[in-house]
C-alpha cells in the first residue's frame, strides 16, 4: 500500500513541522518529504546538512496503551530503512549501528531521529542519496557513490515508507524479539570494537556482543565486564 506522503520544497526541519501536524491531529502513516532543510537536526543536539537530491523525511506512529515502549521504535525505524536501501545497493553492503545508524563499511549513509509530542512519536530519517557532507569528525557516504545510479528521493522514500508500515506492524503483533534478532541480523559483526559517550559524560569502549530483550545495547569491556547501554553516542572504532 502506497503511503501518503506531503512534499514541501524548503523548510527548517520536516522533524519540526511533523510536530505541529501532529498537535494538529495529524494520522498515523502520513509522511512528510522537503527537497531541502536549512535546519536540519541530527541527534544529541548536532545539526543535519545536505544537498538537495538528498532525503529529509519525517513520520508520525501514535502510541497506543498495549504498544511496546516507544524506544524500541527507533530499532523498527532502522530496520525498515535498511531492507529499502538494500534494494538499491544489495544485500551485505549495509549495516546498522546502534541505535539506528546505517553504514556502508566506516561511512554513515543514513541517520535518523526520534522525538516524542504527547502520544504521538516523530521519527525523521535523513539520507544521502546524490552526495554526502564532508564532516570533519566522520566518514559519510551516499547511494550514488555505492552504485545506486538512477534513484530518487521520492522513489527512496516510497520503499522506506513500505517497509516501515510492514515494520510496524510486525512490532505491534508479535513485539520486541523478533525485531530484536532482526537488528542484529542487519547490525556489524559481534566483536565490532565500538566507544560509547554516555549521556552523564562518561566514555567507554568495547566489543560489541549484541542487544539485551529490551533492545539495549551491550558491550564487552577490556576487563572482561559486561556493559548494558541504554541511551548514548556510539562509534565505530578502528576504521
Ligand atoms: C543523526 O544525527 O544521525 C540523525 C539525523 C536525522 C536527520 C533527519 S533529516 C529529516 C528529519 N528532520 C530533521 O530535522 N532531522 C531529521
């Protein structure tokens, strides 16, 4: 089923103009699309640059009483995204990282952003489809440049919108398991050497071993302890 999907041309942020759709009463499913942001917000409070040809898109899911937390969307989100880019790129080039970065190898493709407005959650999603911001902390790296010659924003999102609805369903029938074998099935290998800045400023670095039942993310320390990582910044290490 083709989902709805408004298209602006500027705007700040499609994240921001979710939410006042959303205060409006705006339905779950509805997908908003901006050919260009001029403030653009990625997560821990960074910005989110690009190109136009790029994508900037944003949705709302409404929470219900019996649905699973609300955090475990940022892992639904994550998955639907990388089924669809791997249409376009193939399988085994993506990888995801936690909680819903997609990667190609060292380089960031895709990021996305969660923020809750009363029942309603805005998930926005951006992707570097034509060209990728040179950053001075982080490789990035776009469709194109993996090969994926003749798609488009409003064909990218299309497919991401497909597979997000599918997504949702799933983790509405059958909850976080399979979601959570899902993730890791499309994660970096076990073993990945990650750091993780934690949000009381604390930085950590180990193996990743995988997701917990609750979809957090554990890490193997040096000294052989188990850390169990609920909310933070993770990198990949070792390039
Ligand atoms: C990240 O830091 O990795 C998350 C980036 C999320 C960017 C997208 S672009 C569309 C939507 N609107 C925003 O302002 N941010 C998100």
């Amino acid at each position: 089923m083709t989902q709805p999907v408004r298209l602006v041309g500027e705007t700040g942020s499609t994240n921001e103009d979710m939410k006042a759709l959303a205060a409006a009463g705006e339905p779950e499913g509805a997908w908003l699309r901006a050919e260009v942001q001029t403030s653009g917000k990625g997560r821990m409070g960074r910005a989110w640059q690009g190109d136009v040809g790029n994508l900037y898109a944003s949705t709302l899911v409404r929470l219900g009483p019996l649905d699973q937390p609300a955090h475990s969307l940022a892992l639904v989100i994550a998955v639907a995204v990388h089924e669809a880019l791997s249409e376009f790129v193939g399988a085994g080039v993506l990888s995801l990282k936690w909680p819903n970065d997609v990667f190609a190898g060292n380089a960031k493709l895709c990021g996305m952003l969660l923020e809750r407005v009363g029942d309603a959650i805005i998930l926005g999603i951006g992707i570097n489809i034509v060209s990728a911001p040179v950053l001075p902390d982080r490789e990035t790296t776009c469709l194109r440049d993996l090969g994926a010659a003749s798609c488009d924003a409003a064909h990218v999102l299309e497919r991401v919108a497909e597979h997000f609805a599918n997504s949702l369903a799933q983790w509405r029938t059958y909850g976080l398991e399979p979601l959570i074998r899902a993730w890791q099935a499309r994660a970096h290998p076990p073993g990945t050497a990650l750091a993780a800045q934690l949000p009381d400023g604390e930085r950590i670095s180990g193996a990743f071993e995988g997701l917990d039942a609750h979809g957090a993310l554990i890490l193997r320390l040096a000294d052989g302890s188990r850390r169990v990582i609920h909310a933070g910044d993770v990198f990949l290490l070792n390039p």
